[in-house]
C-alpha cells in the first residue's frame, strides 16, 4: 500500500502557531521561487507559517511537518527557480513534495539528505537535473521516494539506495541506469519494498541472480521500455522470488520465444502486461490456474495459434477472474469464439489480428463488457442488434468494414459510446439513426463509410466533450452549422473530402487539428482571426473555393501553429508580414492562390520552417534572403510561376538543408550563384524559364541535374545546355540526349506538388511513423495522446517523404 499523508503527520488537538526561524527559513526559500501565479502569495511575514498554502504544522510542536507544493495540486502553472539550502532549517519534515514544478536542471539540494525524519520524498518530474545527491542514504525513515521524469546525468551507481531500509515506494523512471550492471541486486535489499518504477531506465541486462530476496512485499513492479532480453536472469528472480507481486509490467522490452509457465507460479498477479515484446506461440496452459489474474495484456507480439486455444488455456479458475484481454497486434487466427466463458469480462481487445468467420450473437449477453475491439480483421456476416442486446455498458467500439450493419430504422442502442470507431464500415447514405443517439462520445470515426447526408442534418455529431473526429472522405454535403460551442479540450476534427458548402465557422478553427481540404467551402477565412488559441497546431485548408484577404492581424494569436495548408483557394492580396509570429511554423503552403506584392522579410523570423511553397501566385520583388539561419531547416522551396525579379543571391547556399528548390517560370535575372554547389543534398532543381544568364555552376550534386533545370534561359550556357560559354570545345553532352522530351514534360513536371502529394505524404508518414509509435495507441486516451504527438512531427515528415517523392520524380526524368 502507498503510504498517506496522514501516516506522516503527528496531529494534536491544539495549535501553537509557527516557529519564528522556521517562518524566515521558507521566506528564502520563497524569494529563490519564481511565482509566475502568485501561488505562494499567502507567504507574508506578518502572518502565521501554518496558515500558509500547502504547508501544515504539527498541533503538538508548532514545528513545519509538510511542504506540499505539487504544482498539479495548484491545478495551475509551476513555479519556477531553485531550492534554497535554508529547508535544512525545517528539520522535523515529515513530508516534502516539490513535483510538477520546473527547477531548470538545478541539482537536488545536498541537504535534503540531512531531513532525517523525512518518510515522504516527491521530486518527480520537477526538472531537476546534474547529479543525484548521495546523501539521500541518510534519510533513513524514508518510505516514499519519487525521483523520476527529471533530467539527471548517468549515475554510475545506485549503492546509496539499501540505506534506506523503511522504503516502501520507489520511482526512478527515466532516470539512465545504463551503468548500473547491479540494479537489481540493490533493489534487492530493500526489505519492506512494495512498489518499484523503473519505466525507460535504460536497465542493463541482468546474468546472476540475487542469492537473497530480502523483500518479500513487492506487490507491484513496472519494468517497461528497457530493452530486455530473455537471456537476462530477471525472469528467472521474478519466477524463483518469494514476492506476491500484484501488478507486473515488462511492456516495451524484448522479451522472446514462449511465454515462460513461470509466471503462473507468482500466484497473486492479477495485471500482467506483455505488449510490444516478441513472445511467440500461443498462451501456456498453466495460465488457467491463475484464480488472481485480472488483466492479461499481450498487444503487439508475435503470437499466432487459434482464439479457440488461447481461450481455453485460460479455462480453469482464470476465466472467471478476467477482466481484461488484450490482444491486439498480432497474427491470432480462427473465428472469435463464445466468450461467455469470461463471465467478468470487462474489455477485449483483438484488433488488428487474422480473426475470419462471424461474430456470435451470444456476444449480446456479455453485461459487463466496456470496451469492443474487433477491427482490421476479416470477420464477415451481419451484426445485428441481438449482438448488443444486453451491453448496458459498452463505452468502447470498433468494428472492422467487412461487415454488414441490419439494424432496424428505430433501434436505440442500451449504451452510450464514448469511442466509436467505423471507419470503412458502410452505414450510408443517410446519419444511422442508432448513432444519432450516442451524445456524450469524444472518439469518432466514420470516415469512408458512405454517407451521402446533409451536414445539417447532424447537429448531433457536434459535441462539447469530442476529443477526435473523422467523418473524412464521405459524400456530406451543404453547409456546416454555425454553432455556438465551447469543446472542452482541444480535438482533432477531419471532415476533409467530402462536399461541403458555404463558410467555416469559427468555433471549428478552436482545435488541434483540423483539416477540411477537399471540399467546396467558400468565402472569407475572417473568423479565423477572431480566435485566440495558441493550441492549433495543424490547419489545412487546401483545395476548396476559399477568397478574400488575409488580415495582418489573423496570426499574431496562433504562435502555435506547425502547420499551414491554403493550397488551391482564391485568396488574393499580399502574404501578410504577421506571418513572421508563427515561430514554430514548419510547413507553410500557400500554393496556387492569387497572393500579390514582395514576400514578407518577416518570413525570417520562421526559424523552424522545413516546407515552404509559394508556387502559382503573383508575387513580385526579390527573393527573401535569409541571414543569421534564420530558415536553414527549410528542405523544400518553391516559388513557381510568379512574378519574381532580381538575382539569385548567393546566400542561398546557407540553406544547407535544402532538397527541393523550384523558382521556374519567374523573372529573375543576372547568374547562377555558385554557392548553390555547396548544397550537397539537393536533389531535386528548376530554374527554367527565367531570364538567367552565365555560366552554370558546377560541383558534385549540380552535375546531377540534366537540361530540363536550366532551359528556357538564353543567355545561360555550360553543360547540361547545349550551348557553350565562350571559349569552351563544342562536345557531345549526354544530357542533350531526350532534352526535348523533358522540355515536353515540363508542364507535368510543375505540377508534382499536388494535392495527390499531400495525400501521399500523409499516408507515407502515417505508415512509417507508426511503426515507431503507433504502439502506444493501446486505448482511447493514448490514442488521442497518440494523434497530439503525431501532429507535434508530422509537418517534419512532410519533408522528408516529399524529398523521396522528388527523388522519384527526378529519376522518371532521367
């Protein structure tokens, strides 16, 4: 059991008032805080310690017992700064938590070492950071010790840990014990252990067996995201332990081969999660016995073998404690037998497996299921309503598009959904009715399942508490509804290529992400600019019949933007310079517009921007240029078909990360900067079309590119054109061979950043980034942490698939 505030303070029943050395003891400790929120604002001289905010007295002593400034507990912004050494005055704390607070890698004051009647120590993820002071050993009736979600360097050993022989709860996550070949042996001889976090430590394998378990209380013990392996003696302690291990994690590892019989031997687990190792086989038979045996977690192995069989090695005494069975991510076969079997079966997860054949009607008389998750698999048949006759309390559901909805036009459902999960599932052409009853859902997806209904007609569909909605590639039509609603988190909303009438409104632009490309939205982008939220990160509105100018106020207020996509629209007027406050922009495309006047010298200022096109529009002036790195990230620059005069400038070649550069079809003039030859990873080139003149640069990479980057220049010369400079031999060029041909493709080639490229980026990223993080999406709320996470680096990989894309571009040229 985790120990309480309570078990650490000594309450009497009269009050004595603070000690006058202890009052000025945390007024240092105040003026080393920055209080950005005045949470310490009740910390006066002239009032009583004991009355200030997260402190607490003893009644008995009038002595400071607890120093609680958990800035989660403020339900507020953290403080800031250092701590001051003057807590070594506070010397009868019993409690000290300084979690969620930001003390900027500051190191953990030595002198917390000397609080010797510590029993309660919480510096987690305070952003502490150097060293781990050693002195912690001192705190000998320390029960509780948080360390992790900080910032330490290695430590080279831990040997300071077995001093403290009252510990009962540790947490060291994320700390690197990449150096600490002992850990386990240390850990080991901490006799009254109960609870031990050691999530992403970098653990080193473990080859020898501690000879004494000295705890014998361990209930709980989270070894996840360390990479071991099964040649490590861990499992062989765990199986051969006297511990009664409660809760077990050995998730994120590479654990492999069989499922070891062993742990059916720690009788008391009842949470055992294996996700994202690589087990193999089946489950062992042994695992039936495990009358404790609550959560089973087996997500992302490689376990094949039939359902039916992983079923029945859990028939025994295990199938009547089970509640929770995850299995997805895996190549499990058969058809998806009765589960009745499981009569306290709360979730179950089989998505993304080879499961065939029909779901069951005795799936209806499960009461106790909450959560349902059968897509991405080939199951057929019709699911009816007998299949949900009886789950009051289903909140979770995804089903997979290969089968057949038959419900009738009536039907109310006997639960209220919080995720709905359909996509590809065929319930057009009309909004189900059943679905129109789920109010209180935050997880929607029903994209690409053929809904061909009116957007007014589903008002419904609009919820305050939506946290992801997909309602993508359908046929909804008419006008999205102007409503008056406050979401109270920030969603991901997708009602991209469907076709949507009229304006958007604004109470849409105060998400995440939103993406309504694709459809046939019209007017001003005015309400955009209303809003103040600092949280859109992702705004794609591309490919619709959007006008009217951009107001130089509408991005002083999205400093989070990450992602901007006005590709294809009818916007007119000039680029305004605000666009200079979207400090984090990284993909910014304004793409076949009607945008006049000089490009904004403000564009500097987008110092992590990757992605830039500006291609279609009639700009006019120079060329930014880019001093001070200001956009040296940047990968992809097009500036096609404009209106662009003057020269290239040579500090061009600052951008040392560029792999796609087109400014064809301008009017720039004078030569051809030979630092363009120092980028060494361009890849892709056109400069055709232009009023260019000299000799062509030459270098490693230039000497790639054939005629087709350089023509429709004429006063340029030097290979790749047949035209010598003054002075050179007339020679057979390679290059020249098909240079008609690319002369001919010309026009194709300037429209390769399509909207047929974004799709494909899209779902090029999805694919590869999901086989790094997609693992996490292991419930509802990762999922949507999953999507956050995935907006934050998605512009990023825009670049570089867009850079594959141009390659492959580039070698159908050649």
């Amino acid at each position: 059991m985790r120990p309480t505030i309570a078990n650490y303070l000594g309450l009497g029943d009269t009050h004595l008032g603070c000690k006058e050395h202890e009052r000025q003891a945390l007024l240092k400790i105040k003026q080393d805080l920055i209080d950005d929120y005045g949470l310490l604002s009740s910390w006066s001289s002239n009032q009583d310690c004991c009355m200030w905010s997260g402190l607490r007295c003893s009644n008995q002593t009038g002595h400071v017992i607890m120093l609680n400034l958990n800035a989660s507990s403020f339900r507020s912004w953290p403080l800031r700064g250092k701590l001051n050494p003057s807590l070594f005055e506070l010397k009868y704390l019993t409690y000290l938590d300084v979690s969620f607070n930001d003390f900027n890698q500051s190191q953990i004051p030595e002198i917390i070492g000397s609080l010797s009647n510590l029993r309660h120590l919480d510096l987690y993820h305070a952003n502490f950071g150097r060293n781990i002071p050693f002195q912690l050993g001192n705190l000998s009736n320390l029960q509780y010790l948080n360390l992790g979600w900080n910032n330490f360097n290695i430590p080279e050993n831990i040997e300071w840990l077995p001093q403290l022989s009252s510990l009962e709860y540790l947490c060291m996550s994320t700390v690197n014990l990449s150096k600490v070949n002992n850990w386990l042996h240390v850990v080991n001889k901490l006799p009254y252990l109960t609870s031990l976090y050691l999530f992403s430590c970098n653990l080193p394998n473990i080859f020898s067996v501690p000879l004494v378990n000295s705890s014998t209380s361990l209930d709980g013990l989270d070894l996840s995201y360390n990479s071991l392996t099964s040649s490590s003696s861990v499992l062989e302690w765990l199986f051969n332990s006297n511990t009664s291990i409660v809760a077990l994690d050995l998730s994120y590892n590479r654990f492999q081969g069989l499922i070891p019989d062993g742990f059916s031997k720690i009788n008391s687990l009842a949470k055992l999660y294996f996700y994202k190792n690589e087990f193999e086989g089946g489950i062992p038979k042994s695992f039936g016995g495990m009358c404790n045996l609550k959560i089973l977690s087996l997500s992302l192995n490689n376990l094949s073998g039939q359902l039916l069989e992983f079923f029945q090695n859990l028939t025994g005494c295990a199938n009547h404690s089970i509640q929770s069975l995850n299995f997805d991510w895996n190549q499990i076969m058969g058809s998806l037998p009765d589960i009745t079997m499981f009569p306290s079966l709360r979730i179950l997860r089989l998505h993304s497996n080879h499961l065939k054949g029909i779901v069951p009607e005795s799936l209806g008389k499960q009461s106790n299921l909450e959560t349902l998750y059968l897509s991405n698999n080939s199951l057929e048949g019709v699911i009816s309503e007998a299949h949900f006759s009886n789950l009051t309390k289903l909140k979770h559901l995804a089903l997979p598009h290969t089968l057949v909805f038959n419900f009738s036009f009536d039907w109310v459902p006997p639960f209220q959904l919080d995720e709905i999960s359909l996509g590809s599932c065929q319930l057009g052409p009309r909004f189900p009715t059943w679905l129109r009853t789920q109010k209180y859902y935050s997880w929607i997806d029903i994209s690409n399942s053929g809904i061909s209904d009116i957007i007014s007609n589903s008002d419904w569909i609009f919820s305050r508490q939506v946290e992801y909605m997909n309602l993508s590639f359908n046929q909804i039509s008419g006008q999205i509804p102007n409503l008056s609603l406050e979401f109270t988190s920030y969603p991901i909303i997708d009602l991209s290529s469907n076709k949507l009438e009229g304006g958007i409104p604004q109470f849409l632009f105060e998400s995440a992400y939103l993406d309504v490309s694709k459809n046939m939205l019209s007017g001003p982008i005015s309400a955009l600019c209303e809003v103040q939220n600092g949280n859109l990160n992702f705004l794609v509105l591309s490919n619709n019949r959007l006008s009217g100018q951009i107001p130089d106020s509408c991005w002083m207020h999205l400093e989070g933007l990450q992602v901007l996509n006005l590709a294809n629209n009818h916007f007119h007027g000039k680029i305004p310079s605000s666009v200079g406050f979207l400090h984090r922009i990284v993909s910014l495309d304004l793409d076949n517009n009607n945008f006049s006047g000089e490009l904004p010298s403000s564009l500097n200022n987008c110092k992590e921007l990757i992605f830039l096109n500006l291609g279609y529009n009639a700009l006019v002036g120079q060329i930014p240029i880019w001093r001070g790195c200001g956009a040296c990230w940047i990968g992809f620059l097009k500036s096609s078909r404009n209106r662009l005069t003057g020269q290239i400038t040579s500090e061009i070649g600052m951008l040392q990360s560029l792999d796609a550069l087109d400014l064809s079809k301008n009017q720039l003039s004078s030569g051809i900067p030979s630092s363009l030859s120092h980028i060494d990873r361009l890849s892709v080139l056109d400069l055709s079309n232009n009023n260019l003149s000299g000799k062509i640069p030459t270098g490693p990479q230039l000497d790639t590119f054939n005629a087709s980057s350089y023509e429709g220049n004429p006063n340029l010369c030097g290979a790749p054109l047949p035209k010598k400079c003054s002075g050179e031999e007339i020679a057979q060029n390679p290059a020249m061979n098909g240079s008609r041909e690319h002369a001919g493709m010309q026009d194709e080639k300037e429209g390769f950043i399509s909207m047929g490229f974004y799709v494909s980026v899209a779902l090029g990223f999805i694919a590869g980034f999901w086989g790094v993080v997609g693992t996490l999406v292991l419930n509802m709320s990762l999922r949507v942490a999953f999507f956050r996470f995935l907006n934050d680096f998605k512009d990023r990989l825009y670049v570089a698939i867009s850079v594959n894309m141009a390659r492959v571009q580039r070698q159908l040229q050649n």
